[in-house]
C-alpha cells in the first residue's frame, strides 16, 4: 500500500496569466518548485491538492492548440514528409554503417534549420556487424529454399557452407532432456510458440549459445513474430561466454513449423547453410541531440524526448524507429514554430546503437552520471512504433504518477487519455526509469507491430500520415506541460 503524504510547493501556488486567448500558468518565481511527498488514499485514488490539479487543468487550451496546429494545420503531414525524405535518401541505418552516420549529419542540419539550440551530437562506442551473403536450403528429403537472416552479431559458416542434419525442438525445455550426444554435429532448429515478444525474444538471443553447448553446428529459430506470409525477421543474438559461436539466423515461422512437424514424424533432413557474416571491431558512432531551452530553468530539470535513428538492415528502420526519432526532434521544431517555450529545458535525443544493446542511452547515463539528478526531470521515448496513439504508458514513483495521470487527461482533443503502467517502449531510457527517474512511452494501436518488426516489411507503408501527426501532437504537447509546470516531477533515484 503507497502511504498517503503531503504537498510542498516551496514557492507557492502557481499563478495563471492570461496571453491572447491562452490561459498560460506560470510560477511565482524561476526557481523550481518541488515536491517534498504526497501519496495516494487507502482506495489507491491519487490524492492531488486542488492547486496543482487546477494548475495542470489551465494548460487545456495549450494542449488544443498544439494538436490542432500539427493534425489539422499548419504542420499536418509534415512529420511523415520528413520521416519519408529521410528513409528514402539513406535506407537502412545499422549501427556501423556510413549511411547511420551521414543519415546523422543530416539530421543535425535540419535541425538548425528547425531552429533548435545546441544543436550537436555526443559519442558512443557501437558494435559494427556486417552482413554478408545468406543462403539456407533444405537438400533432404527434398530441396527447398529456406529464407533466412542473420542473427546480429553471429558468425558466418566456413566458405562454402555447412551441411548438417536437422534436430527440431519447440522449446528450451524439450531441448534440455535431449542428450548431447545427439545434438552433436547438427542444425538444431527452435520453433516456438508466439507467446508475445519478452516471453519469445529469448530463443532469438540465446539458441546459438544453448544449442552451442551441445555440440550443435548451427541454430535456426522461428522468427520472432506472431505472423507471416514467408518473410524472416532478423534482430540482436547474445553468445555467452565460454560456448563456442555458431551461426544463428531466424527462418520464416512456417518453415520452422514444417521442420518441426517433419522431425516430430521421424523424418530425416539437412539443411546446406551459408552464411558470410563477419563481426567486426567496435566503432564510434553519435547520439544526435537539439534543445528548446527553457524560459528559466535551463540549466537543470530538463525534460528528454527520444527515439532511436539507427535501424536494423533489413527494410528501412521507418517504424523502427524512425517514426520515434521524426515526433521527438519534430515535438521540438513545432513548439518552438509555435512560439512556445517552457520553463525548462525540453531536449530531443535520436539514440545511436539500440538495436545492438542500447549502446548509445548507455555512453549518455556515462557521460551524464555526475549530475544527473540534477539535470533531468522526466524522460520520454517512443520506441513501440507511432500508429494511432492511446496515450501514455508511465513508470515512476507513486506521487510523479498522481500528476502526470492529469497530464494525459489533457489529450482528450487526441482520444489519446489511456493511462498504463510501466513503459513498454522506452528502452533507451530505462538506463534512468530502472533508478528511479520518472518516465513515459508512447501507447498506441500498434498490435501488428511485431509483424512487420526487424523485417523487410518495416517501410513507409507500415506509416499512415495523420496518425504520425496525432503522435507528434501527443508528444509535444505532453513534453510541453511537463516542461512547464510550477513542480518537478517527483523522483526517488538510486545508484
């Protein structure tokens, strides 16, 4: 049960003053209020003082604003053009690779050209994994090609390929009661059930080291996707230490069902794998980063909108996550049109090097660690894809809740005010939310994410022009009230 506190604005009640036909609250002062402890009741309802909720109830007409201004507009559709120039100049944009980097620079362009502020980009140590030719064929009993992708991060086969007859299981606990003397020398295949992606992800990243460990040559796994019409969905695969690597690589869900099928029958087949993948050594890439700087408190209690530019290299990373990086630097460049500037700090990270491991949020926590409590206020990420937004997931203590459960009731104009807990897409930013820090990802109507996730099929078809506008509208005006209001959002941070 969450204990039932008191507030404390150290400044007072925030003020309201009204500009044109805008109710604009602003605080007494430039200092920035906090909140030493308020709670929720025994019936788990928040307990807000009337105060603040009236403070975040007089940033309506703000919120109205700027979702008509982005959806109807001005700014309509211009989310989706940029989104569409940038995936169409540059493709894919793998941790690495020359067009991650020039797909960088030219962000940063135009984001000065958007008029944000300290405008630049910060280092980070990515992986660098390239991709090579791909062929995998079933020889027996009969031939057919099987469609594959590379498992980032895996080894190839020796020139020429391997041939090894195929063990197929559906799970890690049927694989377990198998004696290695069995699994010697083969291609073993995993074929599991869909059972959403934290549950399933995990035989993409640990079948190579888990067949490894057997004696098997090779893993194929199912990819990871609850549908298909034959395409594989590649992503990141880990090899633990002390397993000799083999080469991983996902196949379609209805070839690995048919070799499952075709084992459990007692049939006996092998596969002619060759892959010419090459891990290669680490490289520097960067964490692109513009600012709207705040009216007063600008220098501490900044507010972070992120998603992350580089993609897998496969499709064209535009709804993974290209469409996160286009709302965050574009919330920016559309507040700033607009000519409203909060009293903090709202700053639009593109993230480098997610897909490997979240390699560019981690050389930000290093580079930012020594004042860091100071420094941050609230996090934002969208990284689950940008279709029709619902409203905001939220992970943080239960008094940073209480308030920004009233922010989303702001999103009415959107039909976006569904309130969930924890985040589901913030993966960049759990680096902070993990410690304590409050944060929030983009909830959205994106139940066939995963079809079209770490595939071919992640294009500009996958994105619809006004909901990117609804989710652009959604994130700037969310970032924009949190940036302003007269409090801090409430944190607990631990090491």
């Amino acid at each position: 049960m969450r204990s039932v506190g008191r507030l404390v604005l150290l400044l007072g009640v925030a003020a309201a003053v009204v500009v044109g036909l805008l109710v604009v609250p602003v605080s007494a002062g430039v200092a920035d209020n906090r909140i030493d402890h308020f709670g929720t009741g025994d019936d788990g309802s928040c307990k807000l003082p009337d105060s603040l909720a009236e403070e975040i109830r007089g940033y309506q007409p703000i919120v109205n604003k700027i979702v008509d201004k982005i959806v109807n507009g001005e700014f309509a559709g211009r989310t989706w053009d940029d989104l569409a120039e940038l995936v169409d100049t540059f493709g894919a944009r793998v941790a690495g690779s020359e067009q991650l980097e020039k797909a960088i620079d030219f962000v940063v362009e135009r984001m000065k050209v958007d008029g944000l502020e300290n405008v630049h980009t910060e280092n980070a140590s990515v992986p660098h994994w390239v991709r090579g030719y791909e062929s995998a064929e079933l020889v027996k009993p009969f031939r057919k090609n099987l469609p594959l992708l590379g498992l980032g991060s895996s080894v190839g086969t020796p020139r020429g390929g391997i041939i090894g007859e195929v063990l197929a299981v559906e799970s890690f606990k049927e694989f377990e009661n198998i004696p290695p003397d069995q699994v010697k020398g083969k291609i073993v295949v995993f074929a599991p059930q869909w059972e959403g992606y934290g549950r399933t992800v995990v035989y993409r990243s640990q079948a190579a080291s888990v067949a490894s460990r057997k004696g098997a040559v090779a893993a194929l796994v199912r990819s990871i996707t609850p549908f298909s019409i034959g395409s594989p969905h590649t992503g990141q695969q880990h090899y633990q230490d002390g397993v000799k690597k083999i080469p991983a690589a996902c196949i379609t869900v209805e070839d690995a069902e048919m070799l499952l099928r075709k084992y459990r029958r007692g049939d006996r087949m092998e596969i002619h794998l060759e892959m010419e993948d090459r891990p290669m050594e680490p490289v520097i890439s960067r964490n692109t980063i513009g600012e709207l700087v705040g009216t007063s408190l600008t220098n501490t209690s900044v507010v972070v909108v992120s998603g992350h530019l580089d993609s897998w290299d496969v499709g064209v990373g535009a709804m993974d996550d290209g469409g996160g990086a286009l709302i965050s630097w574009k919330a920016l460049a559309y507040l700033k049109a607009l000519g409203l500037r909060p009293r903090r700090t709202i700053r639009a990270i593109l993230w480098t090097g997610e897909e490997e491991g979240l390699y560019g949020g981690a050389a930000y926590k290093d580079g930012h660690m020594a004042q860091e409590q100071k420094e941050f206020n609230f996090f934002f990420e969208s990284d689950i894809g940008t279709f029709e937004p619902r409203g905001l997931d939220f992970v943080g203590n239960a008094d940073a809740e209480c308030i920004f459960r009233e922010i989303v009731k702001l999103m009415s104009p959107l039909n976006a005010t569904e309130f969930a807990t924890p985040t589901d897409g913030g993966p960049d930013i759990s680096h902070w939310t993990t410690r304590g820090f409050p944060g929030a990802s983009l909830l959205n109507k994106n139940d066939k994410y995963f079809w079209f996730h770490h595939s071919a099929g992640d294009t500009m078809a996958v994105e619809n022009r006004q909901n990117l506008d609804k989710c652009a509208a959604l994130w700037a005006a969310a970032a924009y009230v949190v940036a302003d209001l007269s409090v801090s959002m409430p944190k607990e941070v631990h090491p």
